[in-house]
C-alpha cells in the first residue's frame, strides 16, 4: 500500500560521548539540540539521549551515549548494518561549496564526494567513524523522467567544489 504521508522520522545513532558527538552534529554539521533525556528515564532506553534537530520537525536525529561501544571501523561486508547516514541541505551546488569551505575552516577531512546525478554528496566520518553524508538535491525532474538515474555514482568534479 502506497501512502503519500510515509517519510523516515528520524534516526538514532549510538555514539561513545555526547560531549564529543553533539558539537559535532551542531557546529559542523549544523543541527540544533532540542532535549536530552538524562533523568531516571535514561534506564529505560540504555542511556542518555540528546535530540537533535534541522528545526522543521521536533527531532531529525537522536544519539544515545554508550560509553562501552568500541568505535566504528570498516564496514564488514558480510555484515548487515548501517552503511551511512545521509543529511540532505539544500538544492544547489552553490549550498554544497560553502559546506564544503566550513568543512576546510573547521579542519574537517572529507573521506570522499560523489555526484550521483539526482544528488550531490559529501561523505565525511563522525567522532565515532559513523560515514556521514551531506547532500544537495539536483532538479527534481531528473529522477522524475527517469527513476534510474538514482543509480549514478561517479567522483563528483573537484572544480564543483571550488
């Protein structure tokens, strides 16, 4: 059954330190933290929580603190789990390039960049090595006219992003 109101909610991601992952989901990559739960509550869900949103819905993620998880390290192929998170930020190129030179103020490292035709994508790793993907919308009647087109992936051209 087709729903036109089904969209993802939001996602929660379990990191070592709320101390070290919030100014990083803030300050780079620019949500706003809206609640924590860190009361008698935290027993119920396994830990302290931080809520974090872009501001148009009440939580667009959430980071659960779970000191004892080891980082993240390459992904096992032979594993299911989470390959990345993908942040959408706009629908231009122009929006991609000024997050690209906050990146380069902030000492970020970028791990890769694609163009995937109907997106434009930056992929950089959080404090825990979670991949993290920051992407641009290209003109929505890409997809439209061809839905296969979601299937590109090529190096996204340096000259793109300077």
């Amino acid at each position: 059954m087709i729903c036109p109101q089904r969209r993802l909610g939001h996602v929660v991601l379990r990191v070592r330190s709320l101390a070290v992952s919030v100014p990083f989901y803030t300050q780079v990559l620019g949500l706003r933290e809206v609640a924590r739960l860190d009361g008698p509550e935290r027993d119920i869900v396994g830990g302290e929580l931080a809520f974090l949103s872009f501001g148009s819905n009440h939580h667009d993620l959430a980071l659960l603190e779970s000191p004892q998880v080891r980082p993240t390290g390459p992904a096992d192929p032979l594993c299911a789990g989470l390959v990345h998170v993908a942040l959408r930020i706009g629908d231009n190129i122009e929006t991609l390039r000024a997050f690209h030179a906050h990146l380069r103020e902030l000492g970020v490292a970028l791990h890769h960049s694609r163009d995937h035709e109907v997106s434009q994508s930056l992929y950089l790793h959080d404090p825990d090595g979670l991949l993290i993907e920051v992407y641009v919308d290209a003109d929505p009647a890409l997809w439209a006219a061809r839905p296969e087109a979601v299937a590109t992936v090529r190096p996204l051209r340096v000259g793109w992003l300077n």
